[in-house]
C-alpha cells in the first residue's frame, strides 16, 4: 500500500499524530494526508512546522479542523471528504487526552471527559468516517496496552466487555464505569480507577465491532498500542521518541501483510485480556 491513498490522522497537531503523518509522508507516493485537530491554530503550524522539514515528494499536506466529541465538527468533516474525494483509504485515529496522576479534578469529572473523548469520540467519528473507508482500505485506533483488562478488573467485569456484540454493550459498561467513578466505588464494582485504562479497553473493544462491520468490504481494522512515548500525555517520562512510536500505527496503515481485528503492540499481537 504505497500510492494514491486518503488518509486522516486525528488529534495530530503534536505527538505520535504528528510523528505518523510525518512518517506517513516518508513512506506514500502520490496520497493526500489530513492533519486534523480540534484547534486551528495549532493544526496549521503542525503542517507549517513539517512541511519546513519534510519534503512532500508527490504528497500533498492538508489540515483540516476537527473535533471528535462534536457531532457538527465530524459530520462537516465527512461531507468534505465525501464531497471532495469521494472517499477515504486509511483513518488513524489518535485522538485522545490523559489526566496526570496528581490532577485535582474529581474521579466523576475525569471519568466523564476521558470516557468522552477517548471512547464516544472515537466511536462518533468513526460513525461518519467508517462508511467512506473504501474496499481495502485500513484502520487503526491508536489505543494502550493500559486498555488491556487481565489484572485490572474482575472476572465479571471482563466477559462483561469481550463478550460484547453491539455497541450499545459497550456504552452500557463505560456507563457504569462512569456511575462507580461518581460514587467512588470503582474497585467495588470491579473497575481499576482509572478512567484512561476502561476508556482504552471500551476503544479495542469498539476497534473489534469495527472489524466485523468493515470485514465485508476487505478492510483491515486494529487497535494498537504504541508504546510509552516520551509525550506530553506522558509527561516526556517515556522511553521511545514519538517517532518510535508512531512506527506500529503506520505498519499497521500501510503494511501489505498487517494483522486484522487485533490488539497490537510493537508489530507484535498482543491477548488485551
């Protein structure tokens, strides 16, 4: 998969988005990428900023605007690329946001934006964006191996979100989630505390649904995780350079024998439970 491709990255403005479109413009021949972010500014001086490094070659560099968490934003987002391209090849989608440990905000409060972003968001883009996903075209949810579940929740809990067949399932445990986090009583109700690690397991299982629905049409979808990378989600704590880390997520867009329907960790497919 090297030429003429569609592709969108969201959430890239900074980070392992921006290192996968940088790396996706290394690796493409003749394909039009989107940096998308939710705040313009940013989003055009990610594109300034790469474009001033990197040579395009045959590629072409657009931003475009976009929020993930609102219905407008994505349905405007969708209408153009429809209208524009008449579909799309390969979605990324990256976006996300973590509190730190030592953040004052309440277990409900976190809960409720983490959960929103990193899992409704996801799943509401995905929702105008999955139908334009031409024959043989990819998808890869950028998602944590902090998603993956053994250990960290009940028995009951675990069956309850790999067992899961619609989506509505899915909602329904996020939910509940969100209710024990409001009540302080998480590890009661077989949840771990963080709002982060149930909102990554909601999005692989979310990432398996969608392989289902696209399996029809040959499109390969995963959910990887792309390592401890040293981002301002991580506090520059991490290891890996966000290049290192975007190296599975682009494997994993462009790869002619890449895995499907799994949770994949540094190239490698990993049980997420």
């Amino acid at each position: 998969m090297s030429s003429s491709k569609i592709v969108v990255v969201t959430g890239a403005n900074k980070g392992i988005g921006k290192a996968t479109v940088q790396s996706l413009i290394e690796k493409l021949q003749k394909s039009v990428i989107y940096l998308t972010a939710r705040d313009e500014n940013r989003g055009q001086k990610a594109v300034t900023e790469i474009t001033s490094i990197k040579t395009l070659a045959t590629n072409e560099l657009r931003f475009h605007q976009l929020d993930i968490t609102d219905e407008n934003s994505c349905k405007n987002f969708a209408d153009y690329i429809q209208n524009t391209h008449q579909g799309l090849d390969i979605l990324i989608n990256n976006a996300g946001i973590m509190f730190s440990n030592d953040a004052k905000e309440s277990a409900e409060i976190q809960a409720e934006a983490t959960i929103g972003i990193n899992y409704y968001g996801t799943k509401l883009i995905s929702s105008h964006l999955l139908p334009l996903i031409r024959k043989g075209g990819r998808v890869v949810n950028i998602c944590s191996s902090l998603g993956v579940m053994k250990k960290r929740y009940s028995d009951e809990r675990i069956k309850q979100l790999t067992s899961a067949k619609t989506l509505e399932e899915i909602d329904a445990f996020v939910e509940e989630y969100k209710k024990h986090a409001k009540d302080n009583t998480r590890k009661v109700g077989g949840f771990p505390e963080s709002a982060y690690q149930v909102s990554k397991s909601a999005e692989i299982a979310l990432t398996l649904l969608q392989a289902k629905e696209l399996e029809a049409k040959n499109v390969i979808v995963n959910a990887c995780c792309p390592g401890y990378v040293a981002t301002d989600m991580t506090h520059h704590k991490g290891y890996l350079t966000v290049e290192q880390g975007a190296d599975t997520p682009v494997y994993l867009a462009i790869d002619e024998n890449p895995p499907n329907s799994s949770f994949v960790y540094q190239r490698k497919v990993t049980n997420w439970y």
